[in-house]
C-alpha cells in the first residue's frame, strides 16, 4: 500500500492518496482535522472496495473539487500500481469472509 499526502483545493483539509494493493484500487480521503472526532472528521473515503478506482485517471475525476494531484505524485501512483502483486491466498480469504459477513463499505462522497 502506498500513501501520500497532497494539497487540498480547500485551505485546511488533508488529502491522502494512494495504491492499496490487497483490493487493487486506487484511493483517497479528505479529512478535516479541526473537527475532533474522527468519523465525522473524514470527509470523504473512496477506493474501499476491490477494483473500485482503477486508474489514476479515474481517481482524479472523483477528487475533483477537493484536489488536484500533482504530476509527480501521479507518476508514483502509477509505478506502484504497475509493481503490485497479486493479493495473498490469506487476503483474499479475509475480503471474502468481510464481504460475506456483509461488511458496508466506508465510501463517502
């Protein structure tokens, strides 16, 4: 998995994006820090299910309004998707079982 941070459009978010190996999806959040608890502070949370955002394309069109990612950070995005491996036999068991026992999904937009 691969996290990094970038600037937000508004002027005090957070914004993280990333590669999550395991789902093999893209994602991002927004969160706001000066609101104190913590569910309420993510803001947005997308790319939580397998195969959600495949491209990085495809995540910059949903972060629209909240961030832009910067040229260098897209090509990190991509060179970590390009060097994922495939999930383990023990984390497709655990996304299975999770989906089975119907799991929602954190995505918030």
């Amino acid at each position: 998995m691969s996290r990094y941070s970038i600037s937000a459009q508004q002027s005090g978010l957070t914004v993280i994006v990333g590669w999550d190996n395991p789902l093999t999806t893209f994602f991002a959040q927004v969160f706001d820090p000066s609101i104190e608890e913590d569910v309420e502070a993510c803001l947005l949370w997308i790319g939580t299910a397998p195969e959600a955002i495949p491209t990085v394309a495809a995540l910059q069109a949903q972060l629209v309004g909240w961030a832009t990612i910067p040229d260098d950070i897209v090509a990190r995005l991509r060179r970590d998707q390009h060097a994922a491996t495939p999930p383990t036999p023990l984390q497709r068991w655990a996304h299975q079982l999770l989906h089975d026992a119907g799991e929602p999904g954190p995505d918030r937009a």
